[in-house]
C-alpha cells in the first residue's frame, strides 16, 4: 500500500464506479441473455417435444382390464366365474409417508407379509399415480372400516373388481388349475401393455394353457387428470373385449362320481370319449380348492398343501408316471397278432413260470404264488387277456423283441406327451434299446423285455396316457389328441387327430374279446364288476409294484407298509360294441387293481346311465 | 456541482427551470415507479391464473403491494445522510436479531428463520438484504477509494458474519442472496481485479470441501437434481421436469391466459410462488418472457442510471448493489425455473406471491429513489 494518508478523489470515484457500471451492466446483459435463451430453446427449439410430454400429462390412457373368460362343464354348469372383489390400493404418490399410511391401515384391516411383500414388489415397478393393490377381497366390514377412516387417509383407494372364483374349487383342482396374482417373473413375461389393470392370470391348468383367449384383450379411457391422478372426465374410450367364454369336455357328474369314489385315497381317473378325444373326467386325489390360490394363499395354507405326504398339488393324472403293469397287455396282444408272430389260436404252455432260453431264471407268473400252477396247460391270447397270464406276454415279448414291441406300442401314444391342453404333463417312458443307451447308457439285456412285456421294468405312463392308448383301443386305430376343450363362446373344437393306427378288425376283434371276459368272463380278473352290470364293458387290470420284490420272496399285502403296497390299476372302455367312454384309473398303493376297476364301473355307470345308477 | 448540470439530460435541465414537481418533492424516480407498477400489474394478471383463479391470493397480494409502495415512498423520503448515519446501528440490531434468532427464533420445515414478537412473525434475514450493502456502503464511503486491503478484509467481515449466522439457520440462498449484496458494494466500489480473481480461485477451490463438509444432503440433492432430473422422476426432479414441460409447451404463443394445463392440473409445483415463471412462460409463451425479461431490463438500466447520476459514493455504492442484488433475484428464479441452475427459495421479484420479499424489494426501491432524488435536491 503506497499511500499513508488518503485522500478522498471524487472524480477517480466517480471514474471507477462509471467504469465498474459498464461491466455491470455487461455482466447483466450477458447473463440475461444466456437466461433468455434457455427460454428460447425450450420454448422454440425443443417446443414439440415438451407440447407432447404436457399432452401426455394431461391425458392419461387408462387401462380397462377386460372381463376374464368363463369356463362351463359340457352340461352348461359353470365351473370358473368372475365375482366382484373389493381392493385396497395405494397411490403413492398422494401418500406422504408410507410406512405411516401402511401401518395405519394395518390396524384397519389385517394385512399379511405376503400382502405387503407383492405390494413392495409392484410398488417398484408402477407407473406414477398408478394404485398399487395391497389387499385383495375386502370383507363388508373392512371395507366399512376404511370408508370411515378415508379421509385420513389420502392416497388410499377401494374399488371393485371382477375376481376368479371357482364354484367347484376341489372338484375340479387338477381339471381346471387356477389363477394367482402376477408373480415377477410372470410380469416379466407377459405382454406388459395387455395386462395393464389386470392383476391375476392363468398359473396351471386350464387357465393357464388358454390364458390367451381367456384374458381378453385390455381397453383404455383417455381421461383427464389432473397431477394427482383424480379423473376430470373421459376423453375417449376404447372397450376392452373380453375374453372368450370355454365349455370343456368334462363332466361334473363323472367328475364328482370319480372322486367320491376314489374316496381319502391317492390316485387319479382320466375318462375319454373315444369318438371325440374329449376329456370327460380329469381327477387327482387328494385335491385342493383352488380359490386359495387366487388371492395369494397363506404361508400356512400353502406349507400345508406342500408338506403333505399326500402331495395333493401334485397332478397324479398327467404327471405322475407309473408302470402300466398289465393293463398294457390287450395293446401288447394288438401287437403280437398284428405282428404276424401270433394268432389267436396261438397257444404256449403255462406252467406258472417262465425261462429264457440258457437263463436259469424263473420269471414268474402272478398267479403262481395263488394256485402253485399256472392259468392252464397252455394258454391262447383270449385267456391271456382275460386271466392276465404273464407267461403270454413274456413269450411274446421275447419273441417280439424290445424294439419292435416300442414300434407298436408307441401309436397308442406311449413314451410321448399326449398333448392334452393343461399344463405340466410328463411324457412317461416306452423304453428301448436306443432309450436305454441315451438314457441310462447301458445295453439292454434280454430279462427287461420279458418285464417290459408285462408293463413292467422301465416302462412308465401317466393315467392320461393310458386312457388315451384305451380310447385308441376303443375307437379301433382312432388317434386324437385329447381335448379339455369342448367350445368357444359355443363354437365346437374338434380334437386334432393324429394319423390312425391301422390294424385288421378281426385282429381287434380278439383282443376285444379278451377285454370282454376280463370283465364278463367266468375267470376274469375283473368279473366282480360284471354284477348288476347293463352293458358290456372291455377292461383289463394292472398291479404296479412299488418295491422291488426279491426273487422267490412272497408278497405279503398286510405285512408291507401302506406306502409300499402295489397301486392299483384298471383300464376300461363301453359300451363294448359301440365305446362312447374310455377310462384309465389308477390307485396308488391300492394292493391291486380290485381297488381300481371298481372305480371305471361307477364312473362308465354315470356316464352311460346318467345320475340314476 | 457544475460538472453535474452540464452531465445531465434535456429533460434533467427543464426540471431545473421549472419548479419542482411533485414527484421531486416527494423523493419519486417517476420511470422507476411507472416501470414498477406495470411490472407489478402484470405479477398480479399472472398470479390470477397461477393460483387457480382465486381472486382471494390476488387481493392478498395486492394488499402486500399497497404496504409495499407505502413503505417504498416513505423510504424515498429519508435522505441518505440518514441512512448512512443509521447503517451502522441497525447492522448491530440486525445481527443481535439474528443472534436472538439463533436461540429463541421459531421453526419452519426444520429452518430456524422467524422470530415471534408479541404474536407479529418475522424473518430478521429478509431485513439484512438491505442492512448489509448498507453497512458495508458507510464502512466504505468514508474511506479512499477504491478501498485498500485492510478495508476490504473489515467489509468481507461485516458481510461474512450475517451471511455466516444466517448459513446455519439453515437458508442457503438467503446466505448467499445478502453476501452477494455486500459484495456487489464492494465491486462497485472498485475493489481491484486481483481481489476478485483472488475470490474467483477461492471459491473453485473451496467448492470440493464445501461440498463435502458444508453442503447439507438436501442441498446436493437439489444440485444433482438440476445436472439430471430425470434420475429422480417423480422426487427431487419432478419439479424440474414439470416445470421446464410447463415453459416449453408454451411455445412462442403461449397457450392462453388461463389456459396453462400444466399449472391448472396441478402438475407445476409451487406454481403461484418460485415456480410462477413457468405458468407465466406456459400461457403467454416466449412473448410475455421477453415482455417480462424487458420489463426488468429496463429497471435495471434505470437502477444503474440512477447510480451513476448518484451525488455521494455512499448513494453509488448502494444503487448499484440495490440493483445487482434484484438481478441476482431475476437470474436465480429464471435460470432455477428453466432448469439452469439448482433450485433456492429465491421468489421471481414483484412476481411470486409472498409478502416478504415484495416489502423488502421495494423498501430497496424506495432506497434508490432516495438516492436519485438526493442528486436534484442538491443540485437545485
């Protein structure tokens, strides 16, 4: 600082203000213009693009979910409904702390985690002002409850909408399947825009496969709103189409015959019209009534149904795959005259037991351990069907040789999916030598044919499986893929048909009498249900075993756990001249197929005879 | 004071040779006050709609408007002698009141700003927008200019404590609004380019530790928000997004009077008070921006006008930051509104409803009318 005493200059003040203005004045004229212009690009330059997004504020596409297709039994008796439904909702964007909301409305009405852990989930993902349900199917008093306390609750919204509900809920558990709520993984799947206001689809069954067509498709109202998502008025409204209405092929009555008469035990029945491929009957049981499902089942609910030894939501009809036993024989003796190997009158000694040709092994006959003999001397394919002979089939077999034995079983749709429209069907086993090499990579030895020969072994096939092979039996070489499904919104589907088995009738002939006398015949294995009985029905049984049983031991039913006695099988069709009804049915852990066969008699009863069997 | 006359314009001259007007007897800088009130009138037909068409916040405003010119008259009324010899006096009331503030001051949204006197709430700060130029203008008009290092540390002090009592109410963009206006006396003064290249360097070096250390959590949020609204759509950005939507759906036309689907839906925050720019910029589009733009431009060309005709250093000096200070105000909202800059609670000036800085900005006006008439009295 040069000076030491200053003197106050006004000029060179005033000089340096003047010029201190000049900047200013610059400063402010540059910054003003680097405002304005922000003005400009985005009044001018970038003026479309926010005209839109303000557009796009204003009007808001709402989603109109469409109504859920109904689904009818053949007989017109509805079977899945939509009921109204009252949601709790919350807008979060209204909602100024929500953990306090939450807690509030908690104390409203009872709110499970699993409600508020789907809500945390969707909170995620929702568009802004869009209301993210919390709870499903308010009760009258809750919703009173909320409407009371609504005015301290801002952001909190209840309104109505249509819900699944199954009338028939356990009845038809595995025929139908059900809805839940939109898992993550589903929201990610699903077309994002058809589902805008919808919460639930398909999860297995019916519902699922035709998911498609019973949605429908979603509509939208233009409205105006304002920023807190309250509706002005409509603009515009697109309708949403609702989805198609289904009538299946199944029928309530046999149905509710199958599973009454199944009882507390496991198992399943799978009924088929021959003539259309149309599923008349799809039971597994235990069952489960699928309106748990719809609205989120509890952790306890569920824990239950997945816990139990029972595994009600397992679908015994199309996914459990057991060993045919031998209700594969009438297809087996198809083959083995059709072969040219055998003919009717084709007959083998029978002494209860059988050897292959340098073995020691004796492969025996069931009915060794019964009478200590076998069926007769020698025994022709019509008692070989009819008493079950073993020793039959395991000659034939031998002679067919594995791999033709699986050329000729596999049209009857063995060891491949059916195709039925439900979901999660397995496809079974028809083994081979080729199956067994990528399978299991080993060679197949001469023994597995005669095992095969009688259902056994390697072989397994679901319940559906087999009622599709008895309804190829029982419509003569006819293959249809079978159908759920009856109709669409009353237009009839036809089951698409597979190319047919060709076999000569007289050959059919024989084996329908075998399956006669199974049922009509003085040593059937199922004369029993001959009894009463007012029409003529081909059957034949089936044991599977579930524990190996060693060579020489002897099977005892009383001694063997519960869960380790043979199930039961039995396969059916009627009436004999004419088959309008072809059943597969299977008992698990039934002791033998007299727990099975006379299941196929009250259900073919009910179908052709009506109620007043 | 020949100097003066002869510098003067026409119009200066035939005042000169008439005797004086009202308006120079009252203390009025006639374009000022015509420029203010079509300013305000054009606030009031734009807080109209802004405020949903409620004739009742008009009123209020109008009613803050008439205090305001009130108080903006009878301001012009005290000589600038008196200011000056008050400056020092209502700096230490100011700062003991925002020392009081600090204990017994009353709370609002987590800020302590109000104090409570018999029922009557106010906010000391707002008052040291115009004590502060004011101290620092009387520190500074007594000594030799421009002012040397030691004067400009004692000025730095006078304006860092209340700056400095007010950061920690907390209100960031008060703090700054009235270190500005201290400042800005000191730049008027002519404080030498070293000092504020000095300043310049200061400020970029200290911005990581303000960042870290200084700057509260809602603070950076507002700033990151700006760099990118979209990241937080429907929080922090959503006032950003809606607003800059607002302003460019006006286009060049605007979309009508009462007309603005953006405020009128409620999609614009604040949109009668820090955000009225936007409904102004929706409804009359870029014109009525360049009317209001202009509007300002013109007080403040007016304001700059009056300081270089100012008589005393002490009247320059507080024209000048008078004039920056209310640039800073029209800089900030803009540029916030717009999305240049991070939002502050700094109102658009005689604009935004909101009595209090409405008072203060025209008792600032009534100021520099003081200091513009101050010139005629003496030069008759």
């Amino acid at each position: 600082m040069p000076e030491l005493i200053a003197l106050k200059d006004p000029h060179r003040e005033s000089r340096v203000y003047s010029a201190r203005t000049v900047i200013a004045i610059a400063i402010v004229l540059g910054l003003l213009t680097v405002v304005f212009s922000r003005y400009y690009s985005l009044q001018v330059t970038e003026y479309e693009s926010y005209k839109t997004q303000s557009e796009r504020n204003r009007v808001q596409l709402q989603p109109l979910p469409p109504k859920r297709g109904l689904i009818y039994d053949r007989n017109g008796v509805l079977l899945a409904d939509n009921r109204p439904s009252y949601i709790l909702s919350v807008v979060r964007e209204r909602v100024a702390d929500l953990d306090t909301t939450l807690a509030e409305l908690a104390a409203l009405v009872p709110i499970s985690e699993g409600d508020l852990e789907n809500f945390q989930k969707k909170l995620q993902r929702r568009r802004p002002y869009e209301a993210v349900p919390l709870r499903f199917r308010l009760t009258e008093q809750e919703r009173a409850r909320l409407a009371v306390n609504r005015y301290r609750l801002p952001g909190v919204v209840v309104d109505a909408q249509l819900l699944r509900h199954y009338p028939y809920g356990e009845l038809f558990s595995h025929a139908l399947g059900y809805v839940g709520r939109i898992n993550e993984r589903e929201a990610f799947e699903l077309d994002e825009s058809d589902y805008r206001g919808t919460f639930h689809v398909g999860k297995v069954g019916v519902e699922k496969f035709y998911e498609d067509i019973l949605h429908g498709e979603v509509g939208y109202q233009n409205v105006e709103s304002n920023a807190h998502g309250r509706v002005l008025r409509v603009l515009e409204r697109f309708a949403p189409v609702p989805g198609v209405d289904l009538t299946l092929h199944l029928d309530i009555r046999i149905q509710r015959a199958a599973i009454e008469a199944l009882g507390d035990r496991r198992g399943a029945v799978v009924a088929i019209d021959p003539r259309t491929g149309g599923v008349l009957a799809l039971v597994s049981t235990p069952g489960f009534d699928t309106n748990l499902f719809v609205n989120g089942i509890s952790t306890a609910d569920y824990s239950a149904l997945r816990d139990s030894l029972d595994v009600p939501l397992f679908n015994r009809a199309i996914q459990g795959q057991y060993p045919p036993g031998s209700t594969v024989k009438p297809m087996m003796g198809m083959a083995g005259l059709e072969s040219g190997l055998v003919t009717p009158e084709t007959s083998v000694p029978d002494p209860g037991w059988y050897k292959l040709p340098g073995d020691s092994r004796r492969y025996r006959d069931w009915i060794l351990r019964i009478r200590g003999t076998g069926h007769a001397p020698r025994v022709a394919l019509k008692m070989a069907i009819a008493e079950s002979c073993d020793v039959y089939f395991y000659d034939l077999a031998r002679r067919l040789t594995i791999d033709r034995m699986h050329d000729y079983m596999q049209p009857y749709g063995f060891g491949q999916r059916t195709g039925v429209d439900t979901t999660n069907e397995r496809p079974g086993v028809l083994p081979s030598t080729r199956w067994k090499r990528e399978a299991m990579a080993q060679a197949w030895y001469p023994g597995e044919t005669l095992s095969a020969g009688i259902g056994q072994g390697y072989m397994l096939a679901t319940p559906m499986q087999l009622a599709v092979a008895t309804s190829v039996m029982a419509s003569k070489g006819q293959r249809k893929v079978p159908r759920l499904l009856k109709a669409i919104d009353g237009e009839p589907v036809a089951a698409p048909l597979l190319e047919p088995l060709i076999a000569n009738d007289s050959n059919w002939a024989s084996v329908y009498d075998g399956m006669r006398e199974v049922v009509h015949g003085e040593r059937g294995t199922a004369k029993k249900l001959a009894k009463g009985i007012q029409y003529e029905m081909g059957g034949k049984t089936g044991t599977a075993q579930v524990i190996g049983i060693a060579q020489n031991a002897v099977y005892n039913e009383d001694e063997v756990a519960e869960r380790h006695r043979h199930h039961g099988l039995f396969i059916a069709f009627a009436p004999l001249e004419a088959p309008t009804i072809a059943v597969a049915i299977i008992v698990e852990n039934g002791g033998g197929s007299s727990a099975a066969s006379p299941i196929a008699r009250k259900v073919i009863d009910t179908w052709l005879l009506g109620d007043a069997s | 004071m020949g100097d003066y006359v002869r510098q003067m314009p026409h119009q200066g001259s035939q005042d000169l040779a008439r005797p004086p007007s009202a308006a120079t007897r009252f203390h009025i800088d006639i374009p000022l006050l015509v420029l203010l009130l079509i300013l305000t009138a054009y606030g009031l037909f734009v807080l109209y709609s802004a405020s949903g068409q409620d004739m009742g916040a008009v009123i209020r405003q109008g009613r803050y408007f008439l205090v305001a010119y009130v108080i903006m008259i009878c301001g012009a009324q005290i000589s600038l002698q008196r200011y000056m010899r008050w400056a020092p006096w209502l700096y230490l009331l100011g700062v003991g009141t925002l020392l009081a503030v600090m204990f017994f001051g009353v709370g609002a949204k987590g800020a302590q700003r109000w104090l409570s006197i018999g029922g009557f709430r106010f906010q000391p700060s707002e008052i040291m927008k115009l004590v502060v130029p004011m101290a620092v203008a009387w520190y500074l008009a007594e000594r030799t200019l421009p002012p040397r290092f030691v004067f400009v540390i004692v000025s730095l002090g006078l304006v860092g404590l209340p700056a400095a009592l007010i950061l920690q109410q907390p209100d960031l963009g008060t703090a700054l609004l009235i270190a500005a206006s201290g400042l800005f006396v000191l730049f008027m003064a002519g404080i030498g380019w070293r000092y504020m290249f000095g300043a310049a360097l200061l400020a970029v070096a200290s911005a990581w530790p303000a960042w870290m250390f200084v700057l509260k959590d809602y603070q950076k949020q507002r700033i990151l928000t700006m760099l990118d609204p979209e990241s937080d759509k429907l929080g922090a950005g959503w006032n950003i997004i809606q607003s800059k939507t607002a302003i460019g759906s006006g286009g060049w036309q605007g979309k009508g009077w009462l007309q603005g689907t953006q405020s009128r839906l409620d999609f614009l925050p604040e949109s009668h008070t820090d955000f009225i720019i936007a409904v102004l910029a929706e409804e009359h589009g870029l014109r009525g921006v360049l009317l209001l733009v202009s509007l300002y431009l013109l007080i403040l060309l007016r304001g700059f006008w009056i300081g270089l005709r100012a008589q005393s250093s002490y009247g320059r000096m507080m024209a000048g930051s008078l004039t920056l200070t209310f640039f800073v105000y029209v800089f900030v909202n803009m540029g916030m509104v717009a999305g240049l800059l991070p939002v502050v609670g700094v109102p658009l000036p005689l604009v935004s409803a909101g009595g209090t800085s409405i008072v203060t900005l025209m008792a600032g006006f009534g100021i520099l009318m003081a200091v513009s008439t101050e010139k005629r009295m003496v030069s008759q």
